[in-house]
C-alpha cells in the first residue's frame, strides 16, 4: 500500500494541476490514497511579489473543489485544507466544520503567503487546527517565513498539535530539519524532494515513525512519479524500488502508508 500524503490540484504560478492527473498517477504508479490540497489561493509569487488582487481566489472556492474531489472518491482522495492566513480563519471554520469526513489537515505554504511561520496570522489557523484535532502541514525551506526553525519554535509552543515539515528544508541537505524532528514527539518529516539518501540519515537520528511519504506530484506533469519533465528518472523510483532493500520491510510500511493513517486518521479501505 502507498499513500501520497502531499499532492495537489489547482491552477497558479504558472502550474495547472488537474484532478485527472491525480487519478491517472493513481492507477499508473499504484498509489492507494492521496491527500490533495488545492494550490489556487496563494497571494505572492516566485518572488514573494503579491498577486493582484483580481487575480487571488478564494480558500473557500479553492477548497470547495478539492472537497468535492475527495467525496466523489471516498476512501482515495483526502483533503489538506490549503489556507489563505492573510484571510480571517472564520471565513474556512464553517467550511472545515462540514467537511470532516474528507478533510485530514490544514496545509500553509508561508514562502508563498509571505508569513513567518510563527506569525500571528497562521498562529489563528494552528489554534483551528488544535480545535478540531487537526495535524498542520507546512511547506519548509531556507527563507526567513519557512524556515524550519520556526516550525520547531511553533510545534514546541502547540505540543498537542502534530505538525509535519514538508520537504524537511526544501533547498537543504535535510541535516537540521532531522535534528528538529528528533527533539519534539509532534513534529514528523516528509520525502517531498527529499533523497532516499537523506531518507536514510533521517532513520538514523529519529524513529521510523516520524516521516511520511510525499511527493508534490502532479508538479511536474501527470507522469511526476517516473521522471522530473526533463526526461530525467525522478527521485521517488527510488523510494518505489531500490529503497525496499535498503530498510526492513516493517519500515518501508511505516514510511510508504502505516504512519501516514496513523498520522492523518486514514483507515483501511
């Protein structure tokens, strides 16, 4: 069994994510269940320059799609609750409070909203997320709004909150996000650009517990899985092949589905 538990949908930045690639990556590279969350409602570019206001959608279009998405394949398709921080978190409570049944996190993207991860704005959303028992996902990378230091500084202040840095440092050797994790019980990692090499140094300092398969597929095409649209192999034929023999079986369970339906509340279908 493999469950992506970071994959998208939506169109902004020049990306054009479609539910149909979800679907076909699925039954093309044997993925059993994938948590989407919907890229559209970010407010700064590449750059971190805003968009234009007429341009932003809203988290609650955004997010009503990839709901619907999720509840026309019940059991395959969940939800990370991509939100707009600069928003008022009243505005998605309502939405988030119907859509439990498919909703298994709430997702920031900071480098992409211009907010320190410790700002007050997402502060409102982490306490959103501790009201309904949520995990937070986070996009992390070298900047002074993902960096992951600051996710450590959040996750240690929310001790009943479990938070996961995706990409472990998007941009790094991964060496200081797996040194974070391994000091905090609620803080996991991702493989989301991330070397079965590191992977591995990973396993090495902390338990094989605390990381979850990811992939941000489909970012580089419906055929993200296999190579990188460059026509170079993508790094996650390792984790699909070379990387079985290089751990137990029992951990490349954990790593590849056990710990995210621990993680995210995803029974067995």
């Amino acid at each position: 069994m493999i469950i992506d538990t970071h994959t998208h949908i939506g169109t902004s930045l020049g990306f054009n994510m479609k539910k149909e690639h979800i679907l076909y990556m699925m039954t093309e590279y044997a993925i059993d269940c994938c948590i989407v969350s919907n890229i559209g409602c970010v407010t700064h570019d590449h750059k971190q320059r805003r968009i234009p206001k007429f341009l932003c959608k809203s988290h609650i279009k955004t997010n009503k799609k990839v709901i619907d998405f999720a509840r026309e394949n019940k059991g395959k398709i969940y939800v990370a609750l991509w939100v707009n921080p600069h928003e008022d978190v009243s505005t998605i409570e309502p939405l988030l409070k119907e859509s439990l049944d498919v909703v298994k996190a709430i997702k920031f993207h900071p480098y992409h909203s211009k907010l320190r991860f410790d700002s007050k704005q997402i502060d409102s959303y982490i306490k959103l997320a501790q009201k309904y028992s949520l995990p937070v996902v986070t996009h992390t990378g070298n900047s002074e709004c993902d960096d992951v230091k600051l996710v450590h500084k959040v996750a240690k202040k929310y001790p009943d909150v479990n938070f996961v840095m995706v990409h472990m440092g998007l941009g790094t050797d991964n060496k200081e996000a797996t040194e974070l994790i391994s000091r905090l019980p609620n803080l996991y990692g991702d493989t989301t650009w991330v070397s079965v090499e590191s992977t591995l140094r990973f396993l090495e300092l902390c338990s094989d517990d605390k990381i979850v398969f990811g992939s941000d597929a489909p970012i580089d095409g419906k055929d993200t899985y296999l190579d990188n649209g460059r026509g170079e192999r993508s790094l996650y034929q390792a984790y699909f092949n070379e990387f079985k023999d290089m751990v137990s079986p029992e951990t490349y369970r954990k790593i590849m589905h056990k710990n995210a339906q621990k993680l995210f509340n995803i029974k067995d279908n």
